[in-house]
C-alpha cells in the first residue's frame, strides 16, 4: 500500500470526457469480463437526523488484472449539515498481487460514473435527435446528468426544476458556457409534456414524473430513490413505459421498481433488459419513435471498477501535471 496515489475529487472533476467515460462504461458490460458480487446494503440508525442512513460496499474485480471496492454512505438529511448525502472512497487495486494502485476521494467518481452509465442507457433508449432534457433534482448528480446527456445526443435546451429555486438557478450558472441554454422551472409540469429526455435524480418518497404528463417518445431516467420507500416515478408512468435497468440484481432495491413488482403492476418478464444484454446486443433497446422509455439506475460496482480504472490510467500518464 506504501505510496499509493491519492486521487482527488478535483482531479475527476479537471479529466473527465464524458465521451470517452461512456465508451468505456459500454465495452466494460459488453465484455463481461468483469465479476461483480451482490453489494451489501445496510441500513443503520440516524439519530439526530431521525432517518436512517445507509452503508454500501461495492466490491467488484477483473481476473488478474483490476480490482476495487467502493465504501459508500448515504444520509439522506446531510442537508443540515451543509453536506453531500454521498460520501465516499474508492480503493483500486492490482488483482493479481491485492496491492492498492490507488485511493480516489469517490464523490466526484460515484457522480460521473452514475451520470455516464444513464448516457449510455440514452444511447440506446432515447431517441437519436432528442434536443430538450428536464433535469428534476439539484444535488451533485444534476450538472453531470446534464453533460452526460448532452454529450450523446443534440440537446439544445435544458430545463432545471428543484425545491429549492436558488439550487436551480446555481446548476444552471455553473452551466452557462455550454453550447445549449439552461433555464430554471418553477413547477415540473410546465415542461414534462414538452421535452424529450427526463432526467430525476432526487431522494424524494413520493413521485415527481406523474404517467399523466408524458408523451410518446420520451426517455426517462431514473437515478435516485435508491431506496424501497422512495419514488420518482408513478405507477402510470412505469405502466406507459417499456422499462430497462442497469443491472437486473439491483431490482428490489429502489421503489421505482420494487413497489411496482410487489403490487402487480409490473412483472419481472416485463423488464426489457439491462445494460449488460444492452451494451452486448443481446436485447435492443428503443424500437420506435413513439416508445415512451424508462431507464432506472441503482448503481453498479462495474461502472466504479471502470470508472477508477479510467481516471487512474489518466491520472498515470500525466495528466495530473
């Protein structure tokens, strides 16, 4: 471990192409190379905060060559505190000998690899000349969700919605030198019905995309309500949708897709495929314009594998001179 690297949320957030992130997230599941275990998911008393928070490790390893494990928490009340509710540290390793190649600060890491794995799913799930996106939710996840999208399809307009209007506002600023115009919305509904892509990463525990404002050909993409008590979507909306995961394992685990299961509104045979079957062609993806599409990410312990592999080779070669 002696004179591992430190590599910095700063650092990720100077060298990440979110091309070049997006390509390697997709030969990383087409390949299916990498082993990946089920992640264990604890949940543990808050008590000043009085809601839970949670403890995630995300083991994941490339036979002989790349390893790595992902200790995350989640404290959904963090706000008060004047911090992410993520935090995180990612340890990379040779698989080959076990010794750490390097240590990553992972909250800028989670946030890019998270927003990647949604613009790959778009690549497969929007339609190719989508140029309006909602983005629903203001947290670290929003200005990278943007990019993310923008660098796989021609979006010209990006409308941003949060509880708090001045968060909005801050994405949007912190977004100003992009190619396309970004503007704050005071309610969802003013746009849901007009944009082609819909992108929510929120904790909320009641839904924000309601199936009675969508319209034929939207992509939906679901990155927060990481747990079974919280949704971002309806059950009209799941209903509507033709629905894709990031990985089938992670099903139960958000209530945007448990809940549904549960009840009988969807049923596991109806989910189209995940990024895996996707990325390798062994599902399609959107099959017309008029689709309404819904992707849900729980996060997967490949995309940080990738990810940390990506910023290291990087970091590496230089290019943190």
């Amino acid at each position: 471990m002696t004179g591992a690297p430190f590599i910095t949320d700063s650092f990720v957030e100077d060298h990440t192409q979110f091309k070049q992130l997006v390509m390697a997230l997709k030969e990383g599941f087409a390949a299916q190379e990498i082993l990946v275990p089920s992640r264990h998911h604890h949940d543990f008393p808050n008590p000043k905060t009085g809601i839970d928070s949670t403890l995630l490790l995300m083991p994941a390893w490339n036979p002989g060559k790349e390893a790595g494990v992902k200790i995350a928490t989640v404290s959904p009340e963090n706000g008060r505190f004047n911090l992410p509710s993520i935090q995180a540290m990612y340890i990379f390793l040779n698989a080959e000998n076990g010794t750490v190649k390097a240590i990553f600060s992972a909250k800028s890491l989670t946030a890019k690899r998270t927003a990647a794995a949604s613009a790959l799913a778009s690549n497969y799930l929007s339609n190719e000349n989508s140029t309006s996106m909602l983005m629903i939710g203001t947290g670290a996840l929003a200005k990278n969700l943007i990019l993310a999208h923008c660098s796989v399809r021609p979006i010209k307009e990006v409308f941003v919605w949060g509880r708090n209007i001045k968060k909005a506002q801050m994405v949007c600023d912190a977004l100003k030198d992009e190619p396309f115009k970004c503007k704050i919305v005071k309610t969802i509904t003013e746009k849901v019905r007009e944009v082609d892509i819909i992108s929510c990463a929120t904790l909320s525990r009641v839904p924000l995309v309601l199936g009675k404002y969508v319209r034929k050909g939207q992509h939906i993409d679901l990155v927060g309500a990481y747990k079974k008590d919280m949704r971002e979507a309806d059950d009209d909306t799941v209903q509507k949708a033709s629905v894709f995961v990031d990985t089938l394992d992670g099903m139960n685990e958000s209530g945007d897709i448990a809940v549904p299961l549960k009840t009988g509104t969807l049923k596991k045979s109806d989910i189209k495929a995940d990024l895996f079957s996707l990325c390798s062609n062994k599902s399609k993806g959107r099959i017309d314009k008029d689709e309404i599409t819904l992707f849900k990410s729980v996060g997967h312990a490949l995309e940080d594998l990738v990810a940390a592999s990506y910023y290291y080779h990087r970091f590496s070669n230089g290019e943190n001179i």
